[in-house]
C-alpha cells in the first residue's frame, strides 16, 4: 500500500524540536549546579535529547511538511517531548516518580498543562529543587504550545506554521495576529513570557512587604511558572493554601488572564484596550466565573456545607467564603487546577458545581483546555436561534459571534467536537472503573468519572481519591497508561489524534 503521508518528513521535525528540548533543560541544570544536587541527572538527559533528535533528524534532510504531515507531526511531538522529559525523573530516581509508568504519566501531565501528579510526597525532602524546577518548567512550555513556540524560533517551521498551529489548536483556536504566522507565534510568546515575569515580580513584592512569608524566589518563579500555562504543578505539598490569603488574591487575576484569549492583550497592547469589552467570549467568560464562584460562595458562606479540617471555619466569614470561592471557580473553569483549600472535603452542592466547572474550559486562544468556553456560547446561541425558528419557521437567524455570522458548518462542528468530548468522557470512565475493579482497588463511580474529566481536560484534581491533596498514585499502571492517552488526545482537542487512527488519512 503506498502512503499518502510522507511520515519521514514529520518524524524528522519531531526530531528538531526534541533536539532544543535539551536546552530547556539548562534552566533546571543550572539550579542543580548551584544546590550542587543533580547535575549528572540534567547532563545525561540532555545527552539523551540531542542524540535521539540528531538521530530522527537523519531520516529526511530537506522535510516537505504538507497538510497531513502537519497532523503527524504535532501529534508525535506532543508525546516525544513527553517521553523524553520523563527521563529526568527516571534518571533522578527519587520517589515515586522514578518508575517508568509513572515518570510518563508526571511528564504527560506537565507538558499538557493537566497538573495531575503521581508523587507519593510533594516536597524538597524527596525530591531536588532541580528536579522539581523541571516538573514545573514542563508545565510553562507546554503552556502556549511546544508546537507555537517551535514555530516562533524554528526557521524550518516557518513554510507550513500555520498547519501546525491549527493542528496544535484545532478549532476555535489561534488568531493570525500579523502576515507572517512565526511573527504571531513570536508576538504570543512575548506576551506570555511578559505576563510570567510579571507574576514573579509580584509575587516576590508580596514576599519582601512581609505578607507572604514563604513566597521565596524559588517559589515565586515556581508558581509564575505554573500559572500562566493553566498548569496547576506547585511545590507545595498542599497547593496553594501552604501561601498567605495575599498571595491567593494575587494568583486569581492572572489565572483569569491564562483563561483569556491571549490575542485580546495583544490588541490591547497595540492600542485598543477596548477588544476586551467588545469580545463576546471575553463578556460571557467572565459572566460563567461571576454565576459559578457567587453560587458556591454563598454555599460557603451560609454553611450548607462540612468544613475543611485543615483552614478556619468559612462560613459567617464573607472574605474567606468569597476567596475560596472564587479561587476554586477560577481554577478549574480555566483548568489551571491549584487549590487554595481541599475542596474535595466541601458538601456535595458545592462540589457539583465544581464538577460542571471541570466541563467548561477557557477561552479560544488561551492556554486552557476542556471544551472551551466559546463552544458552550456557540451551543447556547444556536439552542436559542432553533427556539426561535420554531416559532417562526419562516425566519432565517445565522448564529452571530463578534457581530459575525458563523458559518454552519462551524456551527455543526463545535456540537460534533462536544458530543465526541462527552462519548469519549463516558467510554474512558467506565474503562477507568473496570480496570481499577480489575486489580482490586477500590474505585466509587464519581471518583473515576472525577479523574477522566480532570484528565482529558487537562484540569489535574478532581475529587475523592484524586481530590487537590492527593494524587493518581494509587491507581494500576494501565489505568495511569490510559490517562496519559487522554491527556495526550485532550491537549490536542481529540481530532489531530483520531485522524491518524482513520485508514483515509494513510491511504494512497
């Protein structure tokens, strides 16, 4: 059978971005010279990065990247990248996160921004701030795109960037920001590296005016890196609760800012800061976290529901029922998934929320994951136009985004992708279930749809055995395979997986 895909060529670019992926790895080498702990871990995987991308590199000289080759080309990277920054953890060989199944699972979890963790202990007394700097610098790349970032810095990728970010983002996804597509990769990526420091600096301000005692350098560089990417990856055994009331009203906005469409700060940042306030997805993103966070907090606040152990009392307490509310409400709508507070100890009211949080995602655009908020705006629109037709079957009503008339095929897509989105969420939690009930482990129901909605929607904690305390260490190796399956096919919105599953898209 002849192959319509030139598979050499896009396994060869796989090769050119894990070859630089090496120098990332200087950041966390450098901090490991200077704790003098880890040295040798960061030098061999570097060796091993630069060998098997000069390696796969050979297999075409001059790559031709076409439409097909673009989708193979992402899909791979995603989970070369990923195997290859599994190899710190292995090399390492501290904790739990030295096992093979479980470093992939770590290093899926980090590139794709989920913040689930596999560590038995979260913390510097078993693992190296080298080490841990890694896990949260694969949380950053992973955030505005491997594929965008490759393309931004790449000359080779530059003839076909535009194929690759679609593939990267298919969808509603990237705006076109200027004529040359690696200029816009640039321009995100300048955004985006502008907001992290950003972070950082405030951050350790809260620090040095003494109302965030343990927001240390490393700590503020940590969490900088690990924000802006809807990551959710912090040092910090216990998230972000371990930090002052200060710092979790800090974290808030710029969680919000990763939820939003990184080409409306663009705009803003040439002159027409009004972008925001015409953007309909930017209107509705923030009336979806207003709704949700006021909900729950007045759960909170009248006390209908258990209180934590590990904080004070919530209830009576209008600033601690409104922070924590907001907090959770913003961290998981954008799927950063930090917790300010165990929230899987809240009464179920308020965790039935959260759980429909874990569905929504952020914006077109962002570097949020789940189903997106654009595409529940979509569906709520056309629900509204078929209400209207109904009673007026004469009347001809195009579903209007941004004052624009979407096309219907859009329109029959974005029900196509949700409805696939929920299927494959069913499937895979009743496939979780199963194989748990297979080795023994006691796994309720809610628990396993909790870990596939936070994993295929790149949110990291759920609730129950993988509430925001604990993590997915209890579950079999087949099951942790599997999730990182879906980590995978989540960071890439389903299609760009499933295409290469379908015989037409390799036949001649």
């Amino acid at each position: 059978m002849n192959l319509r895909v030139d598979w050499r060529a896009s396994v060869s670019l796989v090769g050119t971005v894990v070859k630089w992926l090496a120098v990332a790895m200087a950041f966390p080498l450098a901090l490991a010279v200077f704790y003098g702990d880890g040295v040798t871990t960061f030098v061999a995987s570097m060796a091993l990065a630069v060998g098997i991308g000069w390696g796969l590199e050979r297999l075409d000289d001059d790559p031709d990247l076409g439409a097909r080759e673009g989708f193979l080309m992402v899909a791979l990277t995603w989970l070369a990248v990923s195997i290859i920054g599994a190899a710190p953890y292995v090399i390492a060989g501290q904790g739990t996160v030295a096992q093979p199944v479980n470093a992939l699972f770590e290093s899926m979890s980090g590139f794709t921004t989920t913040g689930a963790t596999v560590m038995g202990n979260i913390g510097f007394e078993d693992h190296s701030r080298a080490l841990m700097m890694w896990r949260q610098q694969t949380q950053w790349l992973g955030g505005m795109g491997i594929v965008v970032l490759a393309v931004a810095i790449l000359p080779e990728l530059s003839v076909g960037g535009a194929q690759l970010m679609d593939a990267e983002a298919p969808g509603p996804g990237i705006t076109k920001l200027t004529p040359r597509i690696a200029e816009t990769a640039r321009a995100l990526w300048k955004l985006y590296i502008a907001i992290t420091a950003l972070e950082i600096l405030l951050l350790f301000g809260l620090h040095l005016v003494g109302v965030a005692p343990n927001m240390t350098p490393y700590q503020a560089v940590a969490h900088g890196l690990t924000t802006m990417p809807t990551g959710g990856f912090s040092p910090a055994a216990r998230s972000i609760e371990y930090f002052s009331a200060a710092v979790q009203w800090l974290i808030i906005p710029f969680m919000v800012a990763a939820g939003t469409n990184f080409a409306l700060f663009w705009h803003a940042f040439n002159g027409d800061p009004e972008a925001f306030a015409e953007d309909n997805e930017f209107r509705f993103y923030l009336g979806v976290l207003a709704v949700f966070a006021g909900l729950v907090a007045a759960l909170l606040f009248v006390g209908g529901t258990p209180e934590p152990t590990a904080v004070e009392p919530l209830s009576g307490n209008i600033e601690k029922a409104l922070r924590h509310a907001v907090f959770q409400v913003v961290s998981l709508v954008t799927t950063t998934g930090y917790a300010s507070v165990d929230f899987a100890e809240w009464g179920n009211p308020a965790q039935y929320v959260l759980f429909v949080a874990l569905f929504v995602g952020g914006s077109a655009g962002s570097t949020g994951g789940a189903v997106k908020i654009v595409r529940w705006l979509v569906i709520l629109r056309s629900i509204k136009r078929e209400l209207f037709t109904t009673v007026h079957p004469e009347a001809v009503r195009p579903v209007r985004l941004g004052g624009r008339a979407l096309d219907e095929r859009a329109v029959r897509g974005i029900y196509a992708f949700t409805l696939l989105y929920l299927l494959i969420f069913f499937v895979a939690a009743m496939v979780v279930y199963f194989d748990a009930a297979r080795t023994g482990m006691e796994l309720v129901a809610l628990d396993a749809m909790s870990a596939v909605a936070a994993t295929l929607g790149n949110v990291g904690p759920g609730f129950g055995i993988v509430g925001p305390m604990n993590s997915y260490l209890p579950f079999p190796a087949t099951s942790k395979l599997f999730m990182v399956f879906l980590m995978w096919i989540g960071r890439l919105e389903i299609l760009p997986v499933l295409v290469l599953l379908t015989p037409a898209y390799w036949r001649s």
